[in-house]
C-alpha cells in the first residue's frame, strides 16, 4: 500500500508517538530540585471541595429545581454524584498506582502513549486556564455588584470596548485576583494550602448555618403540592409541571442530573498532587473519595432545604437563597450568603489555578512543552514560572474576554480527560502485568515465573468466554481484552450517536428500525462488557486501592462521559479543534524533538550498543 520508505518512516513516527513513560528510565536531572512533599489528607480533600464546591452550589438547587426536576434536585445530585464516582474510582486507583503530579496527563502517559498523554495535558491546560478565568471574572462582578457597580459604571464610561468577541470592558479586579493569588502559589504550597484551607472551612460553615437556618422554616409539604394548587398565568411562558415531587418526571430528573455532573467537576485537581502529597498511594485516593462525598452532602443538604422552604416554581434561578431568605422573613441571612458566595470563589479560583502550573510543570519536565515551565524554586520548592506564565495567561484572558462562550470548553477538556482515565485503567487491568513485591506499591513489572511452563493458546472463541477459568493475566488474554475494549469503544459512540439523533429528531420520524438498532447496539455493549468481565486480571494486591466491580465501573464512566461531551454545541467543538491544532503544531516542532523519554532511549540504546561492541 505504502513505498517500502514511506512504510518505514511511518512506523517509526508511530513507535515515537506511542512510546510509553517509564518509572525506571534515566534521570537526566537528577540533582535538580523537588516538589515538596507536605499535604496530608486534609489538605488534598480540602483542596478538592474548594475547587468543585464553588458559587454553583448558591445558584445551581434553584435554577434546576424551578425549571427541570423540582424537589427531585436531591435525586438529580444524587445521580450527578454517582456519575462522578465512576470517574473518581478510576482517578483514585491511578493515583495508587502512579503518585506523579500530572493526573490524567501522565497516567496517560504510561498507559496509552506520548501522544495521547501530550492531547490530555493541553486539554487540561485549557480546562484549567478557562476555569481561572471565569471564575476571577464571577469574583469581580460579585465584588463589583456589592458596591453598586460603581467600577463597571466607571469602567464603562472611560474605557470601553467596542468589539464584539471581548468584554464591554477591561476587567482589572479579575486580572489582579489572578496575580495576587499566583503570588500566594509561588510562595509556598504549604502556605497556599492553609489559605485554601481557611477558605474552605469559611465556606463549609456558611453552609452549614443555611441549612441549620432552612430547617427551621422547612415545610415539606412543600415536596407534594398538588397539581391543582400550581399557580396558572396565561401570559407566562413557565410550565410549573405536575406538581409532587417530580413534577417533571423522570425526564426532568436525568436532565437536571446532566446540569448538576458539572458542579462536580474539579475533584481531578487532587490527582495533580502526586509529587507533593505525603504518601501519595494513599492519601490521593482518600481525599478523592472524601471530597466527593462531603461535596454530594452538601448539595443534597441545601437543595433539600432550598424546596422545602418555598415552592420549586417561585425559586429565584438567579439567586435563590437571599431571594428566599427574604421571602421567609430571615434577610439577615441574607449577607451571610453574600461573604459564603465570596469565599466559595475564593477557593475555587485556588482550586483552578493550583493544578494548571502542575500540569505545565509535568509536560515541561518530559519536555513535551518549553522546559523552562519545569524549573523549581530552591527556596519555595514550587514551579514559579509555571505559576506565573499560567497566571498571567489567566489574567489576560479574564481582563479582555467574554467568557460565556467559552465554559463550555472546560467541560469538553474535563470529560475528555475523564474517558482517558477509564480507559487507561481497563488496559491497565487486563494487561500482563502484575505489581512487583521488591519494588515500591504502585510500580508494574513485568510477571516472571520460570517455574510454570509455556502453555499453547487456546482458540478465540475459547479464549474469549475463558472457558479455561485462567486467573493471570496472558498475552492472549491481553490482546483479547483489548479488542474487546475497543468493540467497546466502537459500540458506544454508535449508540450515545443514534440517541443524540433520537433526541433531535433529525429530518425522520424514530420508526421500528432506529429502535431496534439503538437496542441491537445497546445489547452488543452489554456482551462486550460481559465478556471482558471473563478475562483474567492483572494481580492488584499490592496496590492500596483498586477501582471496584471491574470493568463496569471505567465502562459506565466511558459512556457517560462519551453522552455528556455529545451534548456540547458545534461551535464548542470548532473551537475545541482550534485549540488542538495549536497544540499539534507545538507537539511537532518542540515536543517530538525534545521530549526526555525519547533522550532516555537514545541513552540507553547508546549504551546497549556500547555494550554489544564490547
């Protein structure tokens, strides 16, 4: 098909493009200096409820419960939750097994292949870089809105912005937030982590006192108001539902869930700490869980409160907790959940900006990205210019642009990165190998047993179901589970495809035919999943913790996630292109050429070949 050179070339830029990340490869740096090893559980679990419980948790109950599920806003968090911890039971079995900073970016650097990892770590750099942005530019006008708005009015009048893609105009409160706090970063990840901590408690006690105060005016018979007590204005386009608790069904429920997934990204931040936690197969995995868990606590809590205290159709989308307060004659609470509102930004603009320089600090030290990102400070032991560029980026960004074209970017990187991390735990887990007992918990060797003889394959089909009951993981069983888990893959997008056209209803009527593919395919899935569940294991027992009920969990995760990116508008998409053309062009002329995992291979080649001569 190809000329022999052509043929030759492209194999060769394929072996460079999937070469994997070792643990054990040459240290060209060895006396540089490290990040330092001082968060503890609390700290990461802090870290991660700053960064996923935000302002959304003080908007987010009232705008689902008024317009999509009613009082079921409980139940909608509650699969929002679950969802979540499919992605998180993946992320936590990676961090055992892999305590590097980095998160997906490097799990799938080691499992998947350069090229992948290097389109994780730019998605994530934009995640991240976006989600500075707009959380600083939320900080502002929440500021600014508590004054009058007298910096917008000022702002407006003698400097304005007459251009259609920017902001009205520039926004210097968020640009200087955003260096402010890259200069708390830069100074210490102890000290950055206390501030964050103090934020977070601040946060979780302003909760604390709307939920305490809530039950005291909670009636729940507001959870079961009639269809015929449901206020009827002609002149208004709102539809109150049928009242109850689901007044808008099911339906209602699983699109409020959709909306509420998203208040749950951020976890993944805890993933980015692997060089800085103490015990990091541990401590990651815990805080993961940990924060996942009191984050679901607290959105069930208050959207609980928020619809018993008042009727689902008059919550204020906007602002629903001083519009309520107010209404059940509480406005001093009020201003409490003004100073809540601020210091849940706070935290979450620290949870934003504290992972985007570890993620340029990983990539800069394969030297995939301009190695200069990778220096540590001797003094702070933090990546100070991976913190100032990434800042200052952040800042520019929030100062000029109008964001609300572009929040949507960060979930399509999220998502992305989600998927990535489930699929690279499926090829971790059926892949011939087991964890080493003289090496460190988390390190994969290869399995040797010279004692056992070479067994001859069995036929595919008996390889498939594993009616030999084989318990290791083989190189059969290896190549069979992974194209079971791309029939998988294959599968998915045709299936979350034919129920994104239903959904449309795209220029044809969902006759017979459609719904029998969309149940042949959804049957075809189920196989697949049943026959992976058949394939032997690599042996997990000396990780300190492993995803649960394998391979449903990475599986249900890669589908969810595959759905929610499918509902992400086109032009999100273009622009998701746009940004990994960009990173395309950087990988070729930088990163292929200098990237440290190639430089070790040539080293040991080197010294292979010296050896040989010898």
């Amino acid at each position: 098909m190809f000329p022999p050179n052509v043929k030759v070339l492209l194999t060769k830029f394929a072996s460079v493009v999937t070469r994997l990340k070792s643990e054990d490869s040459v240290d060209l740096e060895s006396n540089k200096p490290k990040l330092a090893r001082v968060l503890t559980v609390l700290d990461l679990t802090a870290l991660g409820i700053g960064s996923t419980l935000g302002v959304g948790s003080y908007v987010l109950p009232g705008e689902v419960a008024r317009n999509t599920a009613g009082p079921a806003v409980t139940v909608s968090f509650f699969i929002a939750a679950v969802v979540s911890i499919l992605a998180a039971l993946c992320y936590a079995e990676f961090a055992a097994r892999v305590p590097k900073a980095g998160s997906a970016y490097v799990y799938s650097y080691m499992t998947v292949g350069e090229f992948c990892a290097f389109v994780i770590g730019w998605n994530l750099i934009l995640e991240y870089v976006i989600g500075t942005a707009s959380v600083a530019k939320a900080l502002s006008g929440y500021l600014d809105a508590l004054t009058g708005k007298v910096f917008e009015t000022y702002m407006l009048q003698h400097y304005p912005m007459n251009v259609s893609f920017l902001g009205p105009y520039p926004d210097l409160i968020s640009f200087s937030v955003i260096i402010l706090l890259s200069f708390v970063l830069a100074w210490g990840v102890k000290e950055s982590t206390m501030l964050n901590n103090i934020f977070t408690a601040l946060n979780l006690t302003t909760v604390g006192i709307i939920i305490i105060a809530g039950i005291t005016v909670a009636k729940p018979s507001n959870w079961f108001i009639a269809k015929e007590d449901l206020p009827v204005d002609p002149n208004s386009k709102y539809n109150p539902g049928e009242g109850g608790f689901m007044p808008f069904g099911w339906t209602g429920v699983l699109v409020g869930a959709a909306t509420c997934f998203y208040s749950f990204i951020g976890f993944d931040c805890i993933a980015t700490t692997g060089e800085e936690a103490k015990n990091p197969q541990k401590t990651i995995p815990l805080a993961i869980v940990l924060s996942l868990l009191i984050i679901f606590c607290v959105y069930f809590g208050i959207s609980a409160v928020l619809t018993m205290m008042w009727p689902y159709y008059d919550q204020d989308p906007a602002a629903p907790f001083p519009s309520v307060f107010e209404k059940v004659g509480m406005p001093q609470v009020k201003w409490i959940v003004s100073v809540g509102a601020v210091f849940a930004l706070c935290t979450s603009l620290l949870g934003s900006m504290f992972p985007m320089a570890r993620i340029l600090y990983a990539m800069a030290e394969d030297g995939l990205i301009y190695t200069f990102l990778a220096q540590i400070n001797k003094k702070t032991l933090t990546p100070l210019f991976a913190t100032f560029v990434s800042g200052v980026l952040a800042g520019i960004i929030s100062a000029i642009f109008n964001l609300t074209q572009l929040i949507d970017m960060m979930s399509i990187g999220t998502l992305l990165a989600y998927s990535i991390v489930s699929l690279c735990i499926l090829l971790l887990r059926y892949r011939k190998y087991e964890i080493s007992e003289e090496t460190k918990p988390g390190r994969n060797e290869p399995a040797v047993n010279h004692e056992e003889p070479k067994k001859e394959y069995p036929g595919f089909i008996s390889g498939l179901l594993n009616l030999e009951n084989e318990r290791r993981a083989t190189d059969f069983s290896e190549a069979i589970s992974k194209i079971l888990i791309g029939t998988f893959c294959i599968l998915c997008f045709m299936h979350v495809g034919g129920l994104i056209l239903m959904e449309r209803r795209m220029r044809f009527e969902i006759n017979f035919w459609f719904k029998a593919y969309l149940i042949g395919v959804g049957i075809l899935l189920v196989i697949s999943v049943i026959l992976l569940w058949r394939q032997p294991q690599a042996n997990t027992e000396k990780l300190t913790f492993t995803a649960p009920l394998m391979p449903i969990v990475p599986t249900l995760s890669i589908y969810v996630n595959t759905y929610l990116m499918s509902k992400l508008d086109k032009a999100t998409w273009i622009r998701f292109v746009v940004w990994l053309l960009l990173g395309l062009l950087v990988y070729m002329c930088y990163g292929l050429r200098h990237s440290k995992e190639g430089k070790n291979r040539f080293i040991a080649a080197e010294k292979k070949e010296k050896i040989s001569k010898s």
